[in-house]
C-alpha cells in the first residue's frame, strides 16, 4: 500500500518554523506536485518580526496553492492584485512565464494568534509552461464538501470521487483537506497514478502502518487505500497524473535547464516586475 514514507524536515524562517516535505530526494514529484510546506503551527504573540514575511520574489513554470488551517496571510503580486486569505480559503497562483508576489502576516503581526497551513507547488505541463501569469482567489463556501462517518472532506483543487472543484488546474490532480474523528475511515480511490497522504496532526493507519503527524505516506498504484483515523486527525490527500522530470532551482521550476537559466538573470537584472502594491524590497537572488 505505501512505497515509502518522508519525514518533514524542519526549518526556521525567523519566528515561526516550516516543515518541508516535497521535493525530497529521489522522489521529486507526487503527480504534478512539486513542493510541499507545513507552515506552523505555531502561536504567535503580536508583533511578529518583519523578517518573518516572505519578501517579494519570483516563480516561473508553476502554480503556487495557500491553504491555511488556522491564521491570515496577505497576498500582493505583480498582476496587481492584493488578496488575505484565511483558514479555509484558496489563493491560488499561476506563475507560466513569470510572476512575482510577497507573503506578509499583517493581521498576525497587530494582533497575534495561531499561524498553520500548507503551502503547495504544482509543476505545469510542458506545454502550458509559458502561459500567461494569473491569480484566483476561491472562498470558503466555493469548495465541495462531504461527510461520511465520522469525518469530514474538502475538495481543494482538481477532480476526485465524482466531485470537482472550481479552481482552475492545467493538468489532471486533486488535493483534499480531511478531519477525521478517533476510529473514523475513509477510502481514497484508485483514479490517479500517483497519489500520497500527508498528517498534519493525529495519526493515521494505512494497511497495518500508523503514519503519525509530520509525515507523507507516498502510496502504490493501482487500488483504493483505505485511511484509518487512530486519533483525531487532519491529513491532506493529493496527487494526480506525472507532468514529466522537472528542475528546480530557488523559486523557479521549468522542463529547461536553459529557461531556469534565464529566469535568474532576469531576477538578477531587475528585470521581473515587482508586486505593485510591495515593491520597496525584494529577496536578492541566493548564491548556488
């Protein structure tokens, strides 16, 4: 039932930790998912450092999914849009051939509060790589939802079980939000290629394996898993059909060693715009 299971390793970003799961050494993609980040939990007092936001930086060759259990983050990109997002909600960016755009935690910085969420990659087809940027924000009572025994679903993104989300994807995927109760089961089915599990708190059997919180159980083709709740848990199920080997590098995933090439020039030569509502500073680019 399970190929193998990665452990989130974690990371300080200056008052708060992540937890990175996606990409990890042999196994870059689930699907077309490229990147996975735990943000939190963590409870924050009021008057969080500066130094926590993720100043404005670039993406090429993806789209970027925020999705949040519990907390605000502000969005502002080049495009122009300015959009917060809270816990349930969707903010969902496509990057093609290129965006930029800052994360700031605003509200968390004036009146403090808890800070936990996900932060997803998806790697576009090859074809659609270059497709014009463009963002799209999904509220709460927008997403499916469904029930069944104990616990409970949202359809994120993407195609699963007869349901469809209205967000917007470029190649065939889901990606769910479940809570389930002590003792509750669920069944994921065998619709894609590629598919995996991560626990973001409790613990969950799959087979005769517990799969505790941190932890992403990448799973077997070929058959419907069934997800047993040992305590109360919420976990995120996702995956989808490959969109082929991707590089990545910083912010910038493409098909082309040559495309990434020239996206770090561009950066380097100030030639990406900068978010029109946040552009007084930006993340330099690192050194290899």
């Amino acid at each position: 039932m399970i190929d193998f299971i990665i452990s989130q390793r974690r990371r300080d970003l200056g008052g708060f930790e992540v937890g990175r799961v996606l990409p990890f050494g042999p196994r870059q993609m689930v699907g077309p998912y490229i990147f996975f980040d735990r943000i939190g939990p963590k409870q924050l007092a009021p008057g969080l450092p500066r130094e926590a936001d993720v100043r404005p930086h670039p993406h090429i060759g993806l789209s970027t999914i925020t999705y949040l259990f519990d907390g605000q983050i502000m969005h502002r990109d080049s495009l122009g849009f300015g959009q917060s997002i809270d816990a349930g909600e969707v903010n969902w960016m496509t990057a093609g051939r290129g965006i930029t755009h800052s994360e700031r935690f605003e509200q968390l910085r004036a009146h403090g509060g808890k800070l936990d969420g996900i932060q997803a990659w998806v790697a576009l087809p090859v074809e659609r790589e270059e497709k014009d940027p463009g963002f799209w924000h999904y509220p709460r009572q927008s997403l499916p939802r469904f029930s069944e025994g104990g616990a409970t679903g949202c359809l994120i993104a993407g195609r699963l079980a007869g349901l469809e989300s209205p967000v917007a994807v470029d190649s065939p995927q889901f990606y769910v939000h479940w809570q389930l109760g002590a003792g509750a089961r669920v069944s994921l089915p065998a619709e894609y290629s590629e598919r995996a599990v991560y626990v973001a708190s409790g613990a969950v059997e799959i087979g005769d394996v517990e799969v505790a919180a941190g932890n992403m159980a990448v799973l077997r083709a070929g058959a419907a898993i069934t997800l047993a709740a040992t305590a109360d848990a919420v976990m995120m199920a996702l995956g989808g059909e490959p969109v082929g080997p991707r590089f990545i590098d910083w912010n910038f995933v493409s098909s082309s060693k040559e495309r990434i090439e020239q996206a770090r020039a561009d950066w380097a030569a100030g030639r990406m715009k900068l978010p029109d509502l946040d552009h007084d500073e930006f993340i330099p680019l690192p050194p290899r």
